[in-house]
C-alpha cells in the first residue's frame, strides 16, 4: 500500500478520481453487454462507472489496495443505474480477490505503477482472465516503454495486439490492449 492514506484516497479521489483517462479508455475498448470486468487499481469507479453503460448485463468489480478508495469508489456508486452490478473488493494486483477465469476483460488506468510487483500482479492478471479475455492498461503520459510494460506482459505471456494514444484537450495517454 506504500505510502496511501485515507487521507492521500481523499486527495487523488478529488483530483484525479474523474480524470479523462477512464472515460478515454473505456471508450477506446469494443466492451459487450455481458462481459465481465475486473479493475485493478480501481480508484473511485469512474472507469467502471463509464464501463456500465456499455456492460448492461455483466458484472463490474473494481479491485483497489486502499480501503478507504474502495469506500469512496462504493459510495461514488451508490444510486448508480448499475449499482447491483457493481462491486468493490480491497486488495492488490499480487494477489486479486477474484475467482479465476472469470473476466472477459481486466482493466489497469495509471495503476501499473503503484503495482508492488509488477510480475505476480501479471500472473494475476492472467489467472482471472477467461482464455479469450483482453488485458487493457492505460498509462497517462506514457510510452510503450514506459516501466518495462510491453517487455513484462510479454515475459508474463500476454501479446500486445493494439497499443493508441488517447487524447483529449491537455491530457494524452497510451493504451495498450493485450490478448
């Protein structure tokens, strides 16, 4: 959990807990009405919040490290048309609080970089993901290269099919979608 607080949850919920890279993201990804989606590192919601309108039937489940961002990402929930298809579950990358095999997409927004350990977090990854699953991580700012990313998905098994920059006004982000 490094460094996070309820404190520090309040101040990124505030800043950053609706930044343009959730809706960038999630609007860049062909998401099903029945698909399940698993976010690691979920923040508030937003991206999940935003997944529900095209997910009208599947199951939404946020995965963060800090109780109280969890918190905050139940109550940014509460009364939302989703709000039965949407849960939140306290936990890290390395070890998701998920059964196996069930995701047809796992999401990762500017979260990779908090991951404690980026290998087991991937392993994770890999573990809730149905076969013909995709693995989608957004990096603000960030390049293919940025952290290793593409080299540890690909020691970690997973092919990068489409890697886009997303932009909006001043904010630009690098997608990478991984089958």
């Amino acid at each position: 959990m490094g460094d996070w607080t309820a404190e520090t949850a309040e101040w990124y919920a505030d800043k950053y807990g609706e930044y343009a890279t959730n809706r960038l993201g999630i609007d860049a990804l062909a998401l099903q009405a029945d698909d399940v989606v698993v976010d690691v590192g979920c923040g508030a919601g937003a991206a999940l919040r935003r997944a529900a309108e095209r997910v009208t039937r599947g199951q939404l489940i946020g995965v963060d490290v800090v109780p109280r961002m969890v918190a905050i990402a139940r109550e940014r929930a509460a009364g939302h048309a989703a709000q039965g298809r949407l849960e939140f579950r306290v936990g890290g990358a390395d070890g998701l609080p998920v059964e196996d095999g069930v995701a047809d997409v796992v999401l990762a927004f500017d979260s990779l970089d908090h991951w404690p350990d980026v290998p087991a977090g991937l392993a994770e990854v890999r573990r809730v993901m149905k076969e013909t699953g995709l693995f989608a991580v957004v990096k603000d700012g960030g390049v293919p290269t940025r952290h290793g990313f593409v080299e540890a998905a690909e020691a970690a098994g997973f092919r990068v099919e489409r890697t886009e920059t997303l932009e909006e006004g001043d904010v630009r982000c690098v997608l990478w979608v991984c089958r």
